[in-house]
C-alpha cells in the first residue's frame, strides 16, 4: 500500500460581518461572544473527499468562518483507493437501511485505511472533527493525536442494517462527543455527549446568491431548456435513494395532464461515489431518449451558478428521496422561494412544514398531484416559496451552525 500524507484541503476567505444583514446583528454578537475563549485553537475537520457532496459543500464554508472568528481551523482529506471507496459506499448505504453489509474482506479493507490514515495523521490537535463513518475508527486508532474528539454523523442511522451499525457502534461509540441531525438517528450505545445539530447552507455562496431572472432564464436556455414552458427541476446526487427514477415517473404523470412541461435532474459526481456513474446510466435508461427530461451533472459544466440558475428558474422543485440524513438541496430550494416538494423521510420535514412552506410527499402519484397543484395554481407557489425562505432564514443558515459548532468547540471533553 501507498503511503501518502493526508490531503490538505484549500480553502478560500469568508467574513461573519457580511451575514449581519441576513441573520440579523444579535447573532453575529452571540457568535463572537463564544468565539472569544476559543481563539487561537486548532480544529481540524477530517472527510472522506472535498468535493462533490454535502459534507463538502457545508465544510468549505465553516472553515473559513471558524478562521474569522480567531480559530486555528484545518480540512484534510483522508487518503483511499477505489476497494476502500467500494466498501464504504456499500457501509453508507447498509446504515441507511440496504439489505447487504460488508464481506469480511471489505471490512478488513476498511479498517486497514482507517490504519493508514490513523497513522499519517499529524498531532496536535485541540479538536478532531470526524465527519460520517469512512474514517471513524481513526479516533480509537489515535487518540493522543487529539486533545477531544467529535463524530460527525450526516446520514440518516434511524434504520440500519443491523450487522453493519452492530461492526460500526464499537468505532463510534467511544467519541467523547457526537453529532447528529436528528434525534432518532443516534444509535443505542452511544457513551458520549450526543449534539442533535442540523446542517446549514451558506446563503453567500455562488450557488444560494440571489440570481437575476434574467440571468437564470439565459443559463437554462443554454442548457437546452424551453424556457417558455414549465419545468420540474431535482438537484441532487445520482443516488438510488434520491430517487431520480421516481421523479421521472412524477413527470409522466404530469405530462399526460399538462404535456409542455419539462424535467431538468441535476446532480454532481462525488469522488467518494463509485456507484454514482452506474446510477447516472441507469437514470438515463429510463428517461427512454425523452428529449423533454435534461439529465445533467458536474461533467456537463454544470457548477454552482448553474444549479443557482436551474432552482430559480425552475416552476416546481423536487427533492422526492426515500432516505435523506437532512437535504442541503432542500434548504437551497427554499432560499430562493420556490415551491418545494419533499419526501416525507429523514431530515426534509425539518426543512419542510407540508402545507406551509411546501408539500411532502410519498409516492410517484403524490408528486405529480402536488406538481399539477401548484402549476395550476402559481400564486400557492408564491405564497409556499416565501414562507419556506423565512423559515430557512429563521434555522438553517451558516451562522447559525457556526454558533452550534463554536458551543460544541467549546464544551468538549478530554479523549
């Protein structure tokens, strides 16, 4: 095996004052206030890939806010091949809830990573963040590398499968802090003190900025929307349990009543994702060469900007997952005031109160309802958008995850 020091991740520059005017100036004070004690220490976050997910997306935003706010914070990737990242696709999917655990093998592939990785880890360290189950049994492996520890568990564990959360609880029971999004995500066993703490978007990054019409109309046109018809727009991964293909029957229905309308997916390719390619394949499939559904990702130049311009522009936004640890997509959908509709599953009914700030729903036939309510109906969707932007403003932006992180920071135990 290869042995590589762990991948610093570069991160850019982000000041807390420019917030003030979108949270409001009692919060950026709270957050100073428990910033101060906390100055000069160093934090490290520790995932499994830099780009191409949540995780990703929410990191590259708190780091450089943790910095502006006096700590010594720092992002490393951890070091893997495709078997570890085979493995650990199958392990993230087992803890939400699929049939197959690891073979022997995968898990021994796992724990021999964990190994490497525990080892290159530099000491130092005043805080350990270790974000979702790839490299979770590095704590047990390194413990002096680290004053305290936090895991930081981003997918849904309220089903697992019970041999893969009975091999994973002895890694990540023993953090002397964890971090959840939901209460009933946190398994039984966990010894140390449990944070329940949904993620956030950051409402200043290119994707989440307020985008000119104009703008959004011209970047889905090239992209070969008709932007005079309407669109159904899901941004998301190319996952089984985000369920593309069920949107894509959504649609059918709702063609058959309305047929101009237009279905956009669009999703991005994680390098922690070696089964997002197949899925991509299998999306495509059974699109069935529709000219009218526009299967886009990473690789098609669609950035940030791109996914801002499509969840703009678009009529109706669909998140319609059947597992879902929280949705930062459905958070994005409702900062820009568009009528949403979510799977009623995980952490979306946090983002998402059905009937007032957009609608939840279970099955294919439930979203082409809802989809065929609010096309009819544009002044609902008016009145759902700007109730969902409110109450993601209110919950879930950045700085309000910077204070739970800053709180977090600053109770953690010694181990």
């Amino acid at each position: 095996m290869c042995f590589v020091m762990l991948q610093k991740v570069q991160i850019g520059t982000k000041e807390l004052q420019d917030y003030a005017s979108i949270v409001g100036r009692d919060m950026i004070e709270e957050i100073r206030e428990l910033a101060k004690p906390l100055e000069g220490k160093k934090v490290l976050h520790l995932s499994a890939t830099a780009y191409g997910g949540g995780v990703s997306e929410i990191l590259y935003t708190i780091l450089p806010l943790m910095r502006d706010v006096g700590l010594d914070a720092e992002w490393q990737v951890i070091y893997g091949r495709d078997d570890f990242f085979s493995a650990t696709k199958l392990l993230h999917n087992a803890l939400q809830g699929a049939p197959t655990d690891l073979s022997d093998e995968q898990w021994a592939t796992w724990r021999r990573y964990n190994e490497l990785n525990a080892r290159e880890l530099a000491p130092g360290w005043d805080t350990c963040i270790v974000h979702d189950p790839q490299p979770a049994a590095i704590h047990g492996l390194a413990k002096d590398k680290a004053k305290s520890w936090v895991w930081r568990c981003h997918i849904d564990l309220s089903t697992p499968n019970p041999d893969t959360i009975a091999h994973l609880l002895p890694e990540i029971a023993d953090y002397p802090q964890s971090v959840f999004h939901m209460q009933q995500y946190v398994p039984d066993g966990m010894k140390g003190k449990v944070n329940i703490v949904p993620p956030a978007i950051d409402p200043l990054a290119p994707k989440n900025m307020v985008f000119p019409p104009t703008e959004a109309t011209y970047i889905c046109d090239q992209f070969g929307i008709d932007t005079k018809r309407p669109l159904l727009c899901q941004v998301s991964r190319f996952d089984p349990w985000k369920d593309p293909l069920g949107v894509i029957d959504a649609y059918r229905i709702v063609k058959q009543e309305i047929p101009d309308v237009q279905l956009a997916l669009v999703g991005s390719m994680a390098s922690d994702d070696p089964e997002g390619w197949d899925f991509f394949n299998a999306t495509v499939t059974h699109a069935g060469g529709d000219p009218d559904i526009h299967i886009l990702n990473n690789f098609n130049n669609v950035g940030s900007i791109e996914v801002n311009a499509f969840q703009s522009f678009a009529d109706v936004l669909i998140q319609k997952s059947t597992r879902e640890g929280f949705g930062l997509t459905v958070s994005e959908g409702l900062w820009k005031a568009r009528p949403f509709i979510g799977g009623d599953v995980g952490g979306i009914p946090l983002q998402v109160t059905d009937g007032e700030t957009g609608y939840l729903v279970q099955t294919a036939e439930q979203c082409a309802a809802r989809s065929l309510e609010l096309l009819r109906d544009p002044q609902l969707g008016i009145d759902l958008g700007l109730a969902g932007k409110e109450h993601v403003r209110k919950h879930f932006l950045s700085p309000r995850l910077l204070r739970d992180w800053l709180r977090i920071i600053g109770e953690a135990p010694v181990g």
